[in-house]
C-alpha cells in the first residue's frame, strides 16, 4: 500500500469518524477533509474545488428550489384533503399516508414531502385517540422509499446518475430508477402498514390521548401590573394544575434560581419556567397575567394579532446550535420563541440560553404577518395544518405545466436535467411563484457543501487506488458467490455505511467501489451503480441516517434504539426485492 494511499484512508478513518460523531456541522467536516487532503497532495489544489461546479451539486440545489415552487403554488396540497380521515383502521391510513409520502417524494424533496404531511397525520392522530408514534415512523419510512422512484426523488440517485455520466459517458435518466425503486417502495409500505407498525412502541406521551403535541419547556414574563407579583411560586401550583402545567421553577436577573423556587416570592421582571402543552401554557400565562417577552407591543399575550405556531427543526435549520437570546428574534421579526420540546425532556438551563437540536419542537408566537419570514429565516418547518405562506392556488396548473415540460424537455434528450429545471426555475421566478429575496435561501447548503466538498476527496480515492482495493477485498471475501451475492454484499455495506453517514457521502464513497467491483468480476457496472443508489437511500436503522429519521424523532418521542425494531426487517426486504429486480432490469 502505497504512501498516498495509507495517508488518504486515515482522512477517510478520522472523516467517517467525525460524521458519525454528529457534534461538528458535516459540511464544515467536509470542507476542513477537503483542505486537508489537498495539503497532502492527494488532490491538485486546482481541483479542489472543482465540485462546486459539479452537474450533480447544481441539480440537488435546484430540485431543492422547484420543490418549493410547486409547494408555494398550491400544486400538491390538493393531496391533503383525501390522505386522512378519524374513522380509517390503523394500517388502511398508514398505508395511504406512506403512499401519499412516496409519490409526493418521487416529484419533490422528501423533506418537504414529510413536512406536508407530517402535521396532517399528527392531527389524525389526535382525532382518532391513538398514539403519533405509531404513524410518524411508516410515514417517514415511506418518504425515503418513494425518493428511489426518480432520478430527482432523493440526491443519492442524482450523485449516481451523474457518476455513471462520468465513468460510462451517459448518466441514468429520469425514469431509469423507477422499476427497482417501485419494487422496493410497494413491499416496503406494504410491510410498514401491516406489519412494520405493530414493532413500535405507542407512546401516548408523545401525543397525548387528548391532543397533545408534545411538551414544551417555556419561560413566562411577571409584566408589570401582574397578580402573581407578591405571590410564592408554591401559591400559583392549584392555578397551574387546573391548567394542566407544571411550574419547574422561577429565574430571577438572568439567572435560574435552584430547586422549584416554592417558597421565593414572585417579583415584577421575574421568570417562570413552566412546562405543558401549548393551549394549556397559553392558558396559564393568561390567567396567571403573564407575558413572553415581545408580545406586549401588540396587546401582550392574549391580543388577538398574535399566532402561536409549532414548528419542526431540521437538520440542516440555520437555527441548530444556537440559543433564543443569539437568534434575536424579536428584534430581527416581532416573534418570540416561547418554548422548546425535545422528546419530552425537562430542561435545566433557561430556556433563552439553550442550543436547539435538529428534531426540537419549537413554539413560536408573534403577529401572524411575521410568523412566516420568521420561521422561513429560522430554516423550520411549521406545523401548522394551515400553510403559512400564502398559497398562490390559481398558479399550480401553470406550476404543474412548467415542470412537466422541464421533465419532458430532460427525457427527450433536448437539454440536460440541469438545464432543464434552470428553466423551470426562471419560470417560477418569473411568475412570482417563488420570491428573488428567498432564492438562495431556499438551498440547504450545508448539503450543498458537503457534496462539493467530497466529490474531489472521492475522486481522489479512485485515483490512488483505494476504491480499486477495497473492492479487490470485497470480490475475494466473496470469490464463491454468484455475481448477486456479490451485489447483495456491496449494498449491505453501503447500508450500513448509511445507517451511520449522511447519504450523498455514502453515495459518493460507495459508487466508485461498485464500479471497481463490476470490473474485477467482469460484469456490468450499472447494476452494482443502481446497487448503490438504492442501499445508500436507505437508512433505517438509526435517527441519523436521513433528515426525515431526525425530524420525527421528537413528535414521536421516538428513542434511539425504536428505529431498528421496524427498520431492520425492511432493510433485510430492500435487499431480498431490491437484489433480483436489479439483476432482471440492469443484466450483469
């Protein structure tokens, strides 16, 4: 092994390593490995950033712009009205919502796909009495399987594409996914519906039996005038209780006061740290005559201007790693973060100075013109059953139409994919479909980076040799095996690699292997190429897999170890389809 070699794989070692740590943002890990490996002369500093410009980078960003585009046009909200319904049995609505997941992630980011639907099947939840936590994981499940349909569904199949174009000199085309993925996606949600729920642990906490969506930890402001003043925090407990919140403590000039503060005597500028659901916290505060701080420009709590609106944290939210007091949010947007929810954990630091995670629930209250730049700004998924952006309904059938065209015009081999959705992009600008102030804003790029990032890193890896002994050692552990055993042992790998990394990571680290692979045993590289595109969508096993695995894990009040007691099964079914619809589409 040569010197380049043993140099790149300790990169690789300490890079996988810090991913799965998960306590550094990925793309800053991406971007520092990337510098690293230029230093040591593995990659010419002239290329090094030659994967910003890279089709597959392009394409991701803009997938990710015209998904908001036909969202804000109203194209796909006519689905919400027929997937959910009280009186359903159990599997029917898993089942219809999985499907619904699966054909809205075939068109537009899964992410946005589980957002749409997520607070719908939340509120189905509450009418029907049952448990969220029994739902939440099928649908997110069916989200990540409907995203191997297309080429455009999830950014794996868009990193492979784009390296078979590369390698072979002509990418997998728009539809090129959709025999193996729909093979995959229908025993799948078939699975998740029947059988993959009955696996999860109903946790009635999560949502309780009358509505709840979770508790949130929030601070209550003692404004001037209040008749708690003079009070002991002890003498506001049969208040709380007949309002179904529980009062953790008091803060006093910045500082949390220890213990439950009972005895202390509640004084004007005072904190209370109280815990509940948000309709039973707004209750409280109001009959307690409290404030949050901001509300009181616009008739303090209880004015009739002001929203209360939960919104999700995703994993690659503006907002993960900082606190209320740094985001300023009141002076940046009139809105005030009133409380956080994290798998029903209480919170001993003060709710101001928290750090959010991806996954928290946050409460936001403000007047309802800033509710949505807020929590666009903020880079969360509101809740809400109600959009809040305004809905421009009279514009999806021209939406629908755009991209459509942009997809023909792809298909027919008229312009490449990038062009194409360019197009649309212009289109939806144009029409004011989507905002000029918000284009760039509506790019994950912390996504974006790692991409770029990595893909001279994975160059790098096939130019010394790497990928080529890596897969020299997997083609000898199975010298014995059928060229579909070796298939089925290469996306085992690459799954696994998923459960644990980001996905696009995988993707890229796997695809030159599968290559060097197909070429060691003399086969064809585009099954062990869509091999890899399928195993590395799916990450069942673990919360931190796929963005949609983290964003349910707080309303589900899921825990770590609840993702493979319905995951592992279905990973063991997308390799028992998944592998002979390989061989029979793509030959070896």
């Amino acid at each position: 092994m040569s010197t380049d070699l043993i140099m790149l794989f300790a990169i690789l070692i300490v890079l996988f390593g810090m991913l799965v740590w998960g306590r550094i943002r990925y793309d800053l890990v991406a971007f520092v490995a990337l510098l690293v490996t230029v230093m040591a002369g593995l990659i010419e500093p002239d290329e090094a950033f030659h994967g910003f410009g890279h089709p597959a980078v392009v394409i991701i960003a803009l997938v990710l712009i015209v998904s908001r585009g036909l969202m804000n046009s109203g194209a796909v909200e006519f689905i919400a009205r027929f997937v959910t319904s009280p009186d359903r049995a159990l599997p029917v609505h898993i089942g219809i919502m999985a499907v619904a997941g699966a054909v809205l992630s075939a068109i537009i980011n899964n992410v946005a796909a589980l957002a749409l639907l997520m607070s719908l099947d939340m509120d189905a939840a509450r009418k029907a009495k049952r448990a969220v936590s029994l739902t939440l994981m099928p649908l997110s499940f069916g989200t990540i399987l409907g995203g191997m349909i297309t080429l455009i569904g999830t950014p794996p199949n868009i990193v492979i594409a784009q390296y078979r174009q590369d390698v072979l000199g002509q990418p997998f085309s728009m539809f090129d996914f959709a025999p193996v993925g729909l093979a995959v996606a229908i025993t799948g949600i078939a699975y998740v519906a029947f059988i993959g729920w009955r696996l999860i642990p109903a946790r009635a906490d999560a949502m309780s039996l009358e509505g709840d969506a979770g508790l949130y930890v929030a601070e209550a402001h003692v404004k001037e005038g209040s008749k708690s003043i003079g009070l002991s925090v002890g003498e506001l407990y049969p208040l709380a209780d007949e309002n179904d919140v529980s009062i953790l403590g008091l803060a006093r000039q910045g500082k949390r006061l220890p213990g439950f503060s009972q005895a202390r005597e509640i004084r004007e500028g005072d904190f209370l740290v109280l815990e509940g659901d948000p309709k039973q916290i707004e209750a409280f505060m109001g009959a307690a005559e409290l404030n949050t701080i901001g509300t009181e420009e616009h008739g303090g709590l209880m004015g009739k201007s002001l929203s209360l609106v939960e919104a999700i944290v995703p994993e690659e939210a503006s907002v993960v790693g900082r606190t209320m007091l740094g985001l300023r949010l009141i002076q940046r947007h009139g809105v005030t973060l009133l409380g956080i929810s994290r798998q029903g954990r209480r919170f001993r630091e003060r709710v101001g100075h928290l750090p959010i995670k991806a996954g928290d629930l946050l409460l936001l209250i403000g007047p309802d013109k800033n509710i949505a730049a807020a929590s666009q700004w903020l880079g969360v998924l509101p809740l809400e059953n109600r959009r809040l952006e305004v809905l421009q309904r009279t514009k999806a059938l021209s939406a629908i139409s755009i991209f459509a065209a942009a997809i023909a015009l792809s298909v027919l081999g008229i312009t490449s994919l990038a062009i194409a959705l360019g197009l649309c992009v212009v289109a939806y600008l144009g029409l004011g479909i989507i905002g000029g102030r918000d284009f760039y804003a509506l790019i994950q790029w912390k996504v974006i980076v790692l991409l770029a990032c990595l893909i001279p890193v994975a160059a790098a890896l096939e130019e010394t040799g790497g990928s080529q002994l890596i897969a020299n050692l997997i083609v000898t552990q199975t010298a014995n095996l059928p060229a579909w055993g070796v298939l089925a042992v290469l996306m085992i790998i690459t799954m696994t690699l998923s459960d644990f990394l980001n996905n696009v990571a995988t993707a890229l680290i796997a695809a030159p292997i599968g290559v060097s692979v197909a070429h060691s045993i003399g086969a064809s590289p585009d099954p062990f190429l869509m091999g890899v595109a399928v195993a590395a969508s799916c990450a069942f096993l673990t919360p931190i897999g796929h963005k949609n695995n983290t964003i349910i894990m707080g309303p589900g009040n899921y825990k770590f170890g609840d993702y493979w007691r319905m995951g592992l099964m279905l990973e063991v079914i997308v390799i028992v389809v998944g592998v002979p619809m390989i061989a029979w589409v793509w030959p070896f």
